[in-house]
C-alpha cells in the first residue's frame, strides 16, 4: 500500500519589520507676545486762526443803494454807515472810515483810496445802466457819510436827487433820429470794406519770403470765413463808435444810455431792438476791440498754411509746424496742367503735382506769387527731369 501523504507546512512569509513609533516632539510654544502697549495719539495741528468774517463791526445804517463793479458790469449793493462803508461782492468788502485816505471821482467812477490796500472803484447805475455823470456827487455824498453824519437834506444828497431827475429830460434833449442813423451806416460799411480787404492784409502780413527763380502757393481765407466776419464788424464797431463820438460828443453816450433803459419808446419792437444794438456798439468800442484781437489771432494759425516750390522741392506748411512737410522732386510721379478761372488764373490754367503715396498739390484753389502758372510749369518739369 502507498505510504500516507504527510503534510509538510510551508515556510512562514517574512513580516516586514514593524518602525517603531517616531515620539513626537512637541511643538514648542510659540512666545507670547507682550502685550502692546496703546500708542498715544498724533498731536494735532492747530489749526490756523479763522479770519473774521467782517472787518467792519455793525453801526448805525446812513444810505444803502446799488453800485456797479467791475468789467462787465455787476450790480451790488453799498451800505453807509457811522462807521464806515461796506459792498455784498463775492469777497465782502468792508471799509473803516479810518482806513479811508481820498475819495474821488475820476472816470465816471467813485475811487476810495485806502490804506495797505488797492483803491475801491464803483459807479452807481440808473435803470441797470451805470452812469459816469452821477460820479461827482456819489463822491461827495460818500465824502460827507466819512464823517458818519450824513444828512439825507444836506446840498451833497440833494445834487445826487436832482443829478438823477435830470437824466430822463437830457435824453430826450439829445434823441436825435441821425444818431443811430451814422451809427448803422458806418457800422455796415466799414464792416462789409474791411471784410473784402482783410484776408488780403493777413495774406500779406504772413507771407513767407522767397527767392528768385522760387514760387509760393498761399490761401487766403474767404470772405464768409466766421473770423473774418467777426473781426471786420468788430473793426466797424469801433469805428461807428469813433464817428459818433467825435460827432456828437457827450449827447452820442447820453442817447445810447438812455436807448438802453428803455427810454426811447413808441417805436416798434424791431426798432427798438436794432437802436438798442447800435446804442451797445457807441458804449462798448473797449468790448469791439478785444473781439477784433481775438479773431485776428485765431486766424493766424491758417495764414500759416503756404507751400514754397523750388528747386530742391516742395515744402509745405501748416496750421502748426509739427505737420510740416518737405517733398524732393525723386517723389513727384507727374505733373499736368487743368482748366482754371481766369479771375485768379488769367493764363486759365492751373499746375497739379501728383506723388508717390502722397496727397497732391494744386495751384487751383491757391494764389500763386513768383510767376505764372506757365512758368511754373515749364520750370518743374525742368527740375523734375533733373531729379531723375
């Protein structure tokens, strides 16, 4: 019989070595921190001391009535008092009869000269217009108010009543339909012959010289051009103003102030609208010539923009010099001829430059100096041919 199978045991399988347990360290404590200690506030700045508000305390009340100030005019209102004089501006003006050295009228203003300090100068309106005339006796009512007695039926505040009662009656005095006649005649006339010369006379004035043998292309501005508008009537205005003031003397101001409170009436609102713009233009000739400057110095940035040919090429100007261009005659691809008016181009023809990549350049809608279109024409084509 076969012999019993005996169980063998299989060998053990090797156990991985067990690491023993790493102690944990312990975590040092983290150092307390001291405790902070409460800073002390930053020291404020004092702030600076707050100017009083008024440097004239409150006194007994003499006069109160509205002045003008400044250019253009503003309504304020004045206040006489015991103590001295003050005006509602923007920036209160308050004025010790201490700190006062001279009061005049120079101007047709009231000037209160003051101590440390630039002298006051107001004049007062009637009917929102300021009148010069009523200068000399404002002065000596404020003159007699410094003393901080005014006397309301005193000689100084009744020549300021009468002064004023009158202006109505001399208007009408000096009403005289031929004012505002010169005044709209001239106005327009001058206008209209100062706006066909000026952009000749800017053209002139800002020419850029040029050589022999050399050729200038400029533009003058148009007659429409809103400058050109602006500064001719503004020319006129002042001039309008100049005649009737030669003229008339004292009576051209009296009607147009007068014309500007309203006192001509009865005539239709047009009129009255067209007499009310040319009675602005007789008191303003100051306003006149700051619009004539203006416009003049807003077209010289245009004048500016000429083009000088010659033999080394083409240099073109604009409107600011940061644009400025040079052109050689390598870069002029071709060069013709077009119809043009006889008026500005009398041999009828005009000169276009064409380039390479480049706008063109054209003698048509330019005044051109130095030659005619045909000599022109003749010596680029000379130079054109030499360049290449």
């Amino acid at each position: 019989m076969p012999a019993p199978a005996v169980a063998v045991e299989a060998p053990a399988l090797p156990k991985k070595r067990e690491k023993a347990p790493k102690e944990k360290k312990e975590k040092k404590k983290k150092k307390e921190k001291a405790p902070s200690v409460a800073r002390a506030p930053k020291a404020q700045r004092a702030a600076a001391p707050v100017k009083p508000r008024y440097q004239l305390p409150p006194s007994g009340v003499l006069l109160r009535g509205p002045v003008v100030m400044g250019y253009p005019e503003k309504t304020l209102q004045i206040t006489l008092e015991q103590l001295g004089f003050r005006i509602n501006a923007r920036e209160s003006i308050e004025v010790p009869w201490g700190n006062v050295k001279k009061i005049e009228s120079r101007r047709g203003r009231v000037l209160v000269r003051v101590k440390n300090g630039r002298p006051i100068a107001f004049g007062i309106p009637v009917e929102g217009v300021s009148e010069p005339i009523l200068a000399g006796p404002l002065s000596r009512v404020v003159k007699e108010a410094s003393s901080g007695n005014l006397d309301l039926a005193g000689s100084a505040f009744l020549e300021l009543q009468n002064a004023t009662d009158s202006l109505r009656d001399r208007f009408h005095d000096e009403d005289d339909p031929l004012i505002p006649t010169v005044v709209g005649l001239v106005f327009v006339l001058a206008g209209l012959t100062v706006s066909a010369l000026l952009p000749d006379i800017l053209a002139i004035a800002t020419r850029t010289p040029v050589g022999p043998g050399a050729y200038l292309v400029d533009s003058p501005l148009a007659l429409i051009d809103p400058r050109i508008l602006a500064a001719s009537f503004a020319a006129g205005a002042m001039l309008a103003a100049g005649v009737v003031r030669v003229a008339m003397g004292k009576g051209a101001t009296a009607w147009a102030r007068g014309t500007l409170r309203g006192w001509h009436g009865g005539g239709r609102r047009i009129v009255d609208l067209a007499s009310r713009g040319l009675a602005a233009i007789v008191l303003s000739p100051a306003l006149a010539a700051a619009l004539l400057l203006g416009s003049i110095v807003l077209s010289l940035p245009s004048t500016r923009v000429q083009t000088v040919i010659d033999q080394s090429g083409f240099h073109l100007m604009s409107a600011v010099p940061f644009f400025d261009d040079d052109r050689a005659w390598s870069t002029v691809t071709k060069i013709d001829t077009v119809p043009a008016p006889t008026q500005q181009h009398f041999e009828g023809i005009a000169v276009v430059f064409t380039f390479n990549n480049r706008s063109p350049v054209s003698t048509l809608d330019g005044h051109l100096r130095g030659g005619t279109d045909k000599q022109l024409f003749d010596a680029a084509n000379k130079w054109w041919e030499d360049a290449r």
